[in-house]
C-alpha cells in the first residue's frame, strides 16, 4: 500500500498494510491386518503407513506514506502480515488380533516426514515534512507459528500370531518432522522541515514453533517368532530451524529541532516434547537365528537465532 499527502496547508496520510495465510492438514494414514488369517507362502509380509505432509507458506506486506507541505506534514504507515500452519495426522501400521505366516520376513512399519515451511516479512515506510515541519510514524509486525503433532505408530496386538519362517521380524515406527521459520520487519521513518520533525520506527518479529509428536513400536499381548532377529525400534529425528530479524530506523530535524524514537523486538520460541516408545509387553517372542532388541531414540534438534536493530538520529538548529 502506498499513499501521500500535501499542499499549501500541509497534508496528513494514513497507510496500512496486512497479509495472512492460515494452513492446516489433518489426515488419517491407516495400513492394516485385523482379524484375518493371512499366509505368504511365497514370500514376505509387509504392512507399511507412510505420510510425507508438506506446508510451504509465505506471507509479506509493505506499506508506504508520504505527506508535505507549506503547512508541514504527518504520515503514518503500519503493516502486518501473519502466518498459521498446523500438521496433525495419524499414521498407523498394525496387525491385529490375526494370524500371519510368511516363507520370508515380516514387517510393521509407519513413518512421517512431516514438514513446514513458513516466511513473514513486513515493512513500512514514511517521510513527513514542509516549512511548519513534519511528523513520521511507522509500525511493523511479522508472526509465524507452526505446530506439528503426530500420533505414529506399528503394532502387532490382540492376540495375534506371527511367524517370519524365512527372515527377520521388523515393527518400526518413525519420525522426521521439520519446521524451518523466518519472520522479519523492516519500520523507516524520516521527517523534517522549518519546523522541525519527529519521527517514530517501531517493530516486532515473532515465531513460535513446536514439535508434539507420539511415536510407538510395540509387540502387545502376541506371539511372535522369526527365523532370523527381531527388531522392535521407535525413532525420532525432529528438526527445527527458526531466524526472527528486525530493524528499525528513525530520523528526524529541521530549524526547530527534532526527535526521533525507535523500537524493534525480534523473538523465537521452540519447543520439541516428543514421546518415543518401544516395547514387547505379554505373550512370547521368540529369534530362532538372531537377536531380540527394543529401541527407542531421539535425536531431535532446536536451532535458533534472533537479532533486532534500532537507529535514531535527530537534529537542527534548535537541537535534537
């Protein structure tokens, strides 16, 4: 948005500008062996949930205002620009309360490559002045927030029975969720005249992101056996990435002096509180050729930077 003002009595702009994306998937992703008699007599058996969710967002406002005159001038400019994505899905893979019998291997797996993507960018601009002088007035605010929560998991449960007579038992479940957050603000304010000036830069980036995910391997209330190893492994390797930058700059003079004000904020807050489980609880699991193990791991991490700038300059004849 861009706007002036102006003439012999001076003139008075009002500029505002705001862009917003709001995104949200919420899916259910289900494979599944319930109450079936299932045999492979050739083969393997695999039972496989995958979701690879993606939100990429952008949201960006500029606004402009210029006002003058004999009489002086005032302008204000504002702008805002918001995001909101969100990622809430299951993902499950199971066998349930059934038999199952392979001449090969057996395996239970669900995973999420969940991800988002999001930028806010805003920026704002205004000059003011003429012989009775001039006020400038900007304010600028960018905010992303992004939430990830999954429900993941393989189960083999209900009683069932599973044999792998020719190669390895596998039950996984996994997560690679990603956020990758940049929010920035830009505010200038410059004024002046006979008069003097004042001016005024202020603004604020924020986001806030967090990971909230359930990630479960499990071998319920069943009987397993495999010719080779078994493997029961829940695993996560959330990521998030998040820059929040602002500036702010304020000038103001003339004859009669000026004053100038600038205020920025840049903030980050992110947060990972996953829950990563695997377990073998009642019934009996038997390797015939390899080892029994249960894992569980996270590896999530959280890089973050923030950094704000504010300038002020004020000047004239009178002072500053």
């Amino acid at each position: 948005a861009a706007g002036g003002a102006g003439g012999q009595g001076g003139g008075l702009t009002f500029q505002g500008a705001g862009a917003g994306s709001g995104n949200t998937i919420g899916n259910a992703v289900t494979a599944a062996i319930t109450g079936s008699t299932v045999v492979a007599d050739g083969g393997d058996v695999t039972v496989t949930a995958s979701d690879g969710s993606t939100i990429t967002a952008g949201a960006g406002a500029v606004a402009f205002a210029g006002a003058g005159g004999q009489g002086g001038g005032g302008a204000v400019g504002v702008g805002a620009s918001l995001t909101f994505n969100e990622i809430g899905n299951s993902v499950d893979a199971t066998i349930d309360a059934s038999d199952v019998t392979a001449s090969g291997a057996v395996a239970v797996d669900a995973g999420s490559t969940a991800d988002i993507v999001a930028v806010a960018l805003t920026g704002a601009a205004a000059g003011a002045g003429g012989q009775g002088g001039g006020i400038a007035i900007t304010g600028t605010a960018a905010i992303a927030i992004n939430t990830i929560g999954n429900d993941i998991s393989a189960v083999i449960s209900g009683g069932s029975n599973v044999d792998a007579n020719g190669g390895d038992l596998t039950v996984s479940a996994s997560d690679a969720s990603t956020i990758n957050a940049a929010v920035g603000t830009a505010a200038v304010s410059i004024s002046g005249g006979q008069g003097g000036g004042g001016s005024a830069g202020l603004g604020a980036s924020i986001t806030v992101n967090d990971v909230d995910n359930d990630v479960t391997a499990a071998i319920d209330g069943s009987d397993a056996t495999a010719s080779g190893a078994v493997l029961v492994d829940a695993d996560s390797t959330a990521e998030v990435f998040s820059l929040a930058v602002s500036g702010a700059l304020a000038g103001a003079g003339g004859q009669g002096g000026g004053v100038s004000i600038a205020g920025t904020a840049a903030v980050a807050v992110n947060s990972i509180d996953n829950d990563v489980a695997a377990r073998i609880a009642g019934g009996s699991v038997t390797a015939d050729g390899g080892s029994i193990r249960v894992l569980a791991s996270d590896d999530s991490t959280i890089n973050a930077a923030a950094g704000a700038v504010a300038i002020t300059a004020a000047g004239g004849q009178a002072g500053g």
